[in-house]
C-alpha cells in the first residue's frame, strides 16, 4: 500500500512569502498520477495540480509543481491572502488505486 | 458546466446501513476515462479516499472498507450511488463525491454530513 506522508503539518508564513510544501510517497509513484488539493474551512477541496506538474482550470501560477518518483512538492510562490488554506496530495495507482496525504496546512505567521 | 450534489441521511444508527447518492449534472458517465468517486473527512481530520466507478462500470474500493462498500450507477438518471453497511460513530464524517478525470478529481460536490449515533 502507498502511504503519502506530507511535510511539514504547519506552515506559518507571511502574506508574500514563498511556500514550499512536500509530499513523501512510500513507494515510487508515476509523475502522472500525483495530485494537489486546497481545501478552506468549511470547504469542499479544490483541484490545484493534476499529472504532478500541470495545473487545473482556472488556477493561478504562482502555484506549481514538481517532482518524481518518491518525492513530489507543491510550491506558492508568492501567498496571497487566500491561498491560507489546507494542501493535500494525492496519489493514484493499483493498491489501494487511490490514496491521500495527510495534509500541510498552511497559516498566517 | 459539471456540478455534483450529495444526499443522504444527516443520521444514521450503529450498525445501519448507509445509502448516500451523487447526483449530477454537465457530464455523461457513459463518456470514455470519466468517473465518479467518494472520498470523506471526518471532523478535523485528513480527507479519506472510499470508492470509484469508471465510465465502463470498472469499480473500486479502499481496501480497508471494501467488505462494507457498494458503489453503483445509473447511468440515465446521471447518478452514483455509496452504500456502507454495519455503520459506527467513527464513520462520522463529510461525505463528498467527485467528477473523476485525469487520474484526479477535478470537481467536487458541496459535501453531505453524516453522523452516527444511536
């Protein structure tokens, strides 16, 4: 079973800062089968990053991602107000087909 | 424009079964590489993936739940539905449905709150 560790659990940033959050993966995972959600309070999660790199509908650049094999990141480079939210990653592959990280969640410093 | 909504009992007792339906709009889940999928989060905690139904019926389930899951479609009525039986408080969570593409689930429901208690 792959299990998606996600590092660090907090980030305490400034609006304007960069954001740089990570996701270990316990066995090699296809870049084209990692993805990225934001999810606010109250909130239904929101697609940000599908096929590790390449972004969904309508989001912004300022988020990107990166990675391969084992260790995938997902970077904001510069936060606006309401990218304070809580980031997962997730993976997709044959056992379990599916998997989520446990989340990073990202707040105000 | 794709839009998903839950629905469902907000209560359930220990050991009934859950039968929650996604109904949709703004896709076919006759259409090749499409699906449908339910994921939950408990209250404060991380987001749990359940099951999937594809396009062409293909299904599957978390491997930790698999023997208290069904998931099902109809196809002309542009619904999915979750069944999860033998249900107990730790199952108290949001349970969200999702337009399954790219090996993502690129559109979510608003999410339907179920709560186990007797």
């Amino acid at each position: 079973e792959i299990v998606l560790t996600q590092s660090p659990g907090t980030l305490s940033l400034s609006p304007g800062e960069r954001a740089t959050l990570s996701c270990r993966a316990s066995q090699s995972v296809s870049s084209s089968y990692l993805a990225w959600y934001q999810q606010k309070p109250g909130q239904a999660p929101r697609l940000l990053i599908y096929g590790a790199s390449s972004r969904a509908t309508g989001i912004p650049d300022r988020f990107s991602g990166s990675g391969s094999g084992t260790d995938f990141t997902l970077t904001i480079s510069r936060l606006e107000p309401e990218d304070f939210a809580v980031y997962y990653c997730q993976q997709y592959g044959s056992s379990p087909p599916i998997t989520f990280g446990g989340g990073t969640k990202v707040e105000i410093k | 424009q794709i839009t998903l909504k839950e629905s469902g009992p907000t209560l359930v007792k220990p050991t009934q079964t859950l039968t929650l339906t996604c109904t949709f709009s703004g896709f076919s889940l006759s259409t090749s590489g499409v699906g449908v999928g339910w994921i939950r989060q408990p209250p404060g905690k991380a987001l749990e993936w359940l099951a999937l139904i594809y396009w062409d019926d293909d299904k599957r389930y978390s491997p930790s739940l698999k023997s208290r899951l069904t998931i099902t479609k109809d196809t002309s009525k542009n619904q999915v539905v979750l069944t999860m039986t033998n249900m107990d408080p730790v199952d108290t969570a949001t349970y969200y449905c999702a337009h399954w593409r790219r090996d993502a689930f690129d559109i979510w429901g608003q999410g339907t709150m179920v709560t186990v208690s007797s």
